[in-house]
C-alpha cells in the first residue's frame, strides 16, 4: 500500500464518513456504493462490489433513527472494499478477512459518532448565551465545526483501520486453511441470515407484506435454476 | 377619533440565490446534531438566509429574535425538516406572533420525525437496496450498480427535500393540511410491499451471485441463513444481526488460522 493510495482511501473514508449524518445524507455511504467506490479508485471494482453487496445485506437492518447508536458504514466499507482490492489474489480468506475488517471499523465507528455528537454537544453548550442573543455567526460556527470534526473523524478512523486491517489481514490471508468456497459460504449464509432477519423485522407490520416478500422469493428462486 | 390601522405585511418573497443557498444548507442541517439541541442549531443555520430579509438586516432586532428562536431544540427526520425550514421562514417574514411561531415549531417535531422514519429510513432506502442488490444479482457491473442505487434514491431524497421547501413556504403555519398528502400517509406501506416483494426476488439473485465459487454449498448455505434468520427474529432485536455476523466471521477466521 503506497502513501498515495492510503491517503486516497482516507479522503473517500472522511467523505463517506461526513454523508452518514452531516452532509449530504445521498447515501454514498451505503456499502455497496462506497466499497464499490474504493474498488474503482484501487482498479479493483468488481471486488469492491462483491465487498459492497455483501455489506448491504448486513447494513439492510440498520435503520439510522436520530439519536439511536448504529453501525457507521461510510468509512468501514471503504476500509473492506480497498482491503479486498489491495489483495490481487484476494486467496481464500480474501473476503472473510475485508467483511471483518470492514465489520470491526463499523462497530468503532458507531462509537466514533457518539464522541462527535458528545463534542457537538459541548461546542453548543459553550455558545448558548451567543445563539440566545440570535447570533447568526455563533450557528455558522456551531454548524462548521461539526462538519469539520465529522469530515476529520472518518479520515482518521479509515486511516487507523487501514493501517491496522492491511497487514493483519495480508498475515490471515497467508495462514488461511479453510478452502475458498467453504469460507465464501460462510460469509454468505451469515450475511444472508441477517439480510432475511431485517426483511423481516422491516416489513412483518405491514398488512401482506408476507405474501409479497413469498411470491417474490418464488420468483427469485426460479430466476436463479433458470439461470 | 382617529382610526389606526396596522401596516399589511406584504407577501414575502425570496431571490433565487436565497433559495439555492437555503437548499445547501438544507444537506448539512445535521451537521452539528448533538444530544442537548439536536437539529435546532441545524434549523437556525438553514434559516439564517431567509432571515436576513427582515428589516435592519444582519444587524436588526427582528432578525436576532428570530435566530434565538430558531435555533433552539428541535427534532425531525432531516429530510423533512424541509418543510419546517419552508414554513417557520415564511412565518418569520410575515412577522407572526413570536410565541405562535415557537408553538408552531414544537409541534413541527412528532410528526415530521416518525413520517420520515417509516418513509425513508424504512421504507425508500430499503427499496433502493434491494434494487441495486437485484440489479448485482441479475450481473449489473459496478458503474451501472452506483448509477442505479444513487440516482434513484436521490430522486426520492432531493425530490422530498424539494417538495419539503415549496410546500412548507406555500402553506406557512397552515402546513399541516399538506402534510396528509396522499404519499406521506400511505406511501410507506405500498413501499414497504414493494420492498418485500422485491427483498424476495433480490435475496437469492445476490446471494447466487457472491456465493459463485461455493454454489455447490448453496442448499446449506440456504439453511443456515434460514436457521439465522428465525434465531434473529426470535431474538426480538436484543442482538443485533451484524454482531453476530462479525462474531461468526471472526470465529471461522480464528478457526482457519488456528487449525491450519
């Protein structure tokens, strides 16, 4: 990994970082766009994308409500789509090692966007008397410093990540022993119980959805043996 | 006697450049979201434009008072704070009675937050996976799978915060008719049948397609992502499923590692 690639993966990790909450919320920070993104920007793209589909399935049960605590997926799915498209044999545990990877910096993530809204919270707190005076420079700064401090946090923990997940992941590679497609169908039937798992817990509320989502998978099912 | 009669306020009206900018805003009205104001910073940043107008400007009492307001607490989904944003800045310019503005403001929050709950974070972002998953599925490269995935969603997020400003400084403080639209009121549940139907077609063409090296395994995997599934739901959300993924992960990681 060259200094040039890693500080490339750390701007995409700060630019998707900031569209999880901050700005603009267009969802390039979804899985499947960002590990795609750094799949393009590494010339790995179908690796980002295989990266990214199976991170969306995962991601399908996050619901980003307010102030609940959720998976930051921005900046931990630039981190698994560049870890598997730095690898040009990706080996057996290619994508066993980037899902985890990319899975672990989402966990410290969510909690790197609790410390932002703490520290959001501290820089409000300090200018209360000014925005009760109707100070419209105090909101400005308020609202840039937020934005600053979000943009900062995603570089920073995309930088770590990688700095960590790059060799460790390259070592696991290394020692892996379960066959390719044993672990590629690991990793598939976990994100696929997730992924039925938030199906579920999205839609069982809404009245026949369940036979919706049932002639669908038939459909499904089918296009796939016809295939 | 002498009659006195108050001077009319004249509708208000915004430049264009006032709208795009306030538009702009609109995208980083979460910025700054924290636990004690949450959006209220964000709402008074997006209003600030507007409020220049008010006479003396920048500098005014009227545009103080109105930013003081403005940016206290406030909650709502971010998308739809475009409405908030729309009719407190024609409130504002139409000089309501301060406390009628703030009343007007709280209960703004409920229903523009579980709206926009259901309809986007439940129900279109959903839908828009599952597309471009299905478009994976059925073998969409990476261009043609961003294109998809972005361009709709954005269609539907730009289009609501669009719609959020127009309608919001059309009805001013009489917004709330607008908000039994037809779309907002059952738009989540014929989303959320549409993204059942298509959670069904998407699942096993994406699963088909990564699973490619190890199709031979597929009945199993079928299985076992049945088996995690019920176990999920069983669970009530008292384990998230991603944690239980990172946790199986890891634990096959160590396994193949360990074991070799």
């Amino acid at each position: 990994m060259t200094p040039a690639e890693i500080l490339t993966i750390a701007l995409l990790g700060a630019i998707t970082g900031l569209d999880v909450v901050s700005f603009p919320q267009a969802m390039i920070s979804r899985p499947i766009v960002a590990a795609t993104i750094a799949g393009l920007v590494l010339g790995e793209p179908q690796g980002g994308l295989l990266v990214g589909a199976v991170l969306e399935l995962i991601a399908l049960e996050t619901l980003p409500v307010g102030a609940s605590r959720y998976p930051e997926w921005g900046s931990a799915s630039i981190v698994g789509g560049a870890l598997y498209a730095l690898h040009p044999n990706h080996g057996a545990g290619g994508i066993t090692t980037a899902v985890l990877a990319a899975l672990a910096t989402a966990w410290v993530g969510g909690w790197t966007m609790y410390m932002i809204r703490r520290f959001n919270g501290v820089i409000a707190r300090r200018w209360i008397p000014t925005l009760g005076l109707g100070s419209g420079r105090a909101v400005i700064a308020i609202q840039t410093a937020g934005l600053a401090a979000d943009f900062a946090r995603g570089g920073l923990l995309t930088l770590v990540a990688m700095l960590m997940f790059d060799p460790l992941a390259r070592a696991m590679v290394g020692l892996w022993s379960i066959d390719a497609r044993m672990s590629r169908a690991i990793v598939v039937a976990a994100a696929a119980a997730v992924a039925a798992g938030a199906v579920w817990k999205l839609f069982h509320n809404t009245p026949g959805a369940r036979w919706f989502f049932g002639g669908g998978l038939a459909v499904g099912l089918l296009m796939v043996l016809a295939w | 006697m002498v009659a006195t009669t108050a001077t009319p306020i004249p509708t208000p009206t915004l430049s264009a450049f006032t709208w795009i900018e306030i538009f702009i805003r609109q995208l980083a009205v979460q910025a700054s979201w924290n636990y004690e104001l949450l959006l209220g910073t964000g709402i008074g940043f997006c209003l600030e434009p507007a409020l220049r107008s008010l006479p003396g400007g920048r500098e005014g009492e009227a545009y103080r008072a109105a930013m003081a307001r403005q940016s206290a607490y406030f909650n709502a989904h971010p998308y739809l704070t475009a409405v908030a944003v729309g009719s407190l800045a024609r409130a504002e310019l139409e000089r309501a009675p301060a406390g009628q503005i703030e009343r007007f403001r709280t209960a703004l929050c409920g229903p523009l937050g579980s709206v926009g709950d259901r309809l986007v974070w439940a129900g279109w972002l959903p839908f828009c996976s599952l597309i471009a998953l299905a478009a994976y599925g059925l073998g969409a490269g990476p261009v043609a799978v961003l294109l998809i995935f972005l361009g709709l969603y954005n269609v539907g997020h730009i289009g609501l915060r669009v719609w959020g400003l127009r309608v919001g400084w059309k009805h001013g403080m009489r917004v709330a008719a607008a908000l039994a639209n037809p779309v907002l009121r059952h738009g989540p549940n014929y989303i959320a049948r549409a993204a059942a139907l298509l959670a069904g077609i998407a699942l096993p063409l994406a699963l088909d397609r990564i699973i490619e090296p190890g199709r031979a395994l597929l009945g199993g995997v079928l299985l076992a992502a049945v088996g995690g599934a019920v176990l999920l739901t069983q669970l009530h959300g008292r384990v998230e499923g991603w944690r239980i993924a990172l946790g199986v992960l890891a634990a096959s990681a160590l396994y193949s590692v360990v074991a070799r």
